[in-house]
C-alpha cells in the first residue's frame, strides 16, 4: 500500500487539527482573485482532503467540486458541507473522473502534489489538470519551496494534542530529493500507530517543463500567500498561477 493510502486517514485529522479554517478562507480569496474568475466560475480542488479551501471558494460564491482519495477525509468535509455548498467526489487526481473542459479553474493546494513514486505519475496529474480544463481555463498549484524545506527543516518535534491527550511525534529528512516526514502517534498507555509522509522537492524548472509538455503555460508565481515575488532562496512557497496553453 502506498504511503497516501494509509497516512490519510484518522490520525491524519489529528496530526493536522492545528490548521485554521479561518487562516485557510483568508488564503483561498487571496488565491482566488489572482485567478481573475467570474463568481460562478466552475472550480475543481484537486486533492481536497478535509474541505477547507473548497468550502471558503464556495463561500466566494464559486461552483465548487472537491476530489480526494481519502474516504475518512471526505467524511469530514461531508460533515462541514452541510449545506452541500461543495461537491465532494472520490477519486484518484491522476485519473479525474470528470469529463474533459468540465472545469474554468483548477487549484492544488497546501502541497497536494508530488505524491507518486514514478516520475510519470506526477507528470499526469498535471495532463489531467489540462483535460478537465476549459479553453483558456486556469490553474494555481501551491506547492512547498524546496530550498526552503531544506533550509529551514525542523529534524523532530513532540507535541501533545489538547482535545485528545494524544501524542505526536514527527521526525523529518530530507533523502535522495524527497521531504519525508515519520510520525508515530498514540495516547500513553498505547502502542503507537506509525505512519510515513513522502513528497518529491520538484524545484521550479521541473514545473516550468512539465508544465510546459503537458500543454499549461505558466504566468506568475507567489513566493507566500501575500502574494509577494517568488525568491527561489528565501520565499516558504511556489504559488503557480498559469492558463491552458
């Protein structure tokens, strides 16, 4: 079983209940204007995971359908889409079950990216990205800076988390182009279930051509959810705003 099969699950909720979904909404309308869409526009979130930022689109008043792998994970943004703002859709971001110019945008967000082992995999989710795209449709990729992950990496951490009184321990590593992540977690008295994160380091110059053979154009790129120039020594992230070539 791959590493995203097993790792997004329960745990996962837990691991990363520290995520703001005010922080997230306030992210999203940032994004989203640098999109330049029309307020109906149909928007695909691939790799939605838990719901955040395709509720907060949907709240800008956006046509919203959310894909992830994770059952567990769509559960829980079933849960928080109770008006059914989102549609909330299973499936793989390699394989978009949706047929091709369904979509005015696509966003990838919070590195939802650089999963797959195979180059190629990777390579496809972005042909995919292409497909469901409308003519002149656009896209936005959020994507960790690698020199950055490097630089600042934090080698382990221990925390306890307040609503359970679980504990989560994360040992971090960069090995052969890839960030992984080793988490064991568990209330005291348990035995500890062990997960692993793995995402590759693409620099820019892999998007640009990958991007580039899989018929998108980039246009700008962020260096930080302000919008600020990307600096390829000191910005957090690699915000990739682009258009169907």
């Amino acid at each position: 079983m791959a590493w995203f099969e097993r790792s997004f699950g329960s745990d996962y909720m837990i691991v990363y209940r520290h995520r703001n979904w005010k922080q997230a909404a306030q992210e999203v309308q940032r994004m989203a204007g640098w999109l330049e869409l029309p307020q109906d526009a149909e928007v695909l979130d691939v790799g939605c995971g838990m719901g955040r930022h395709a509720l907060a689109l949907a709240e800008l008043g956006y046509k919203v359908t959310g894909i992830d792998l994770s059952a567990e994970l769509l559960q829980e943004a079933k849960a928080n889409n109770d008006q059914g703002q989102v549609e909330l859709v299973q499936g793989d971001m390699r394989k978009l079950p949706f047929a091709s110019a369904s979509f005015q945008a696509t966003v990838n967000l919070f590195t939802s990216f650089g999963y797959f082992e195979q180059e190629e995999d990777n390579v496809q989710v972005l042909r995919e990205i292409r497909r469901v795209l409308v003519p002149d449709g656009h896209f936005l990729i959020d994507f960790m800076n690698p020199v950055y992950v490097e630089r600042h990496l934090v080698p382990h951490s221990h925390r306890i988390d307040e609503a359970t009184g679980t504990q989560i321990d994360e040992k971090r590593s960069v090995v052969d182009g890839w960030v992984i992540k080793q988490i064991e977690i568990g209330l005291p008295e348990e035995a500890k279930r062990r997960y692993e994160e793995r995402v590759r380091l693409f620099p820019l110059p892999w998007f640009e051509r990958s991007l580039t053979e899989a018929g998108l154009t980039l246009t700008r790129v962020y260096g930080d959810y302000n919008g600020s120039p990307y600096d390829a020594s000191e910005s957090m992230r690699m915000i990739m705003v682009g258009r169907l070539s």
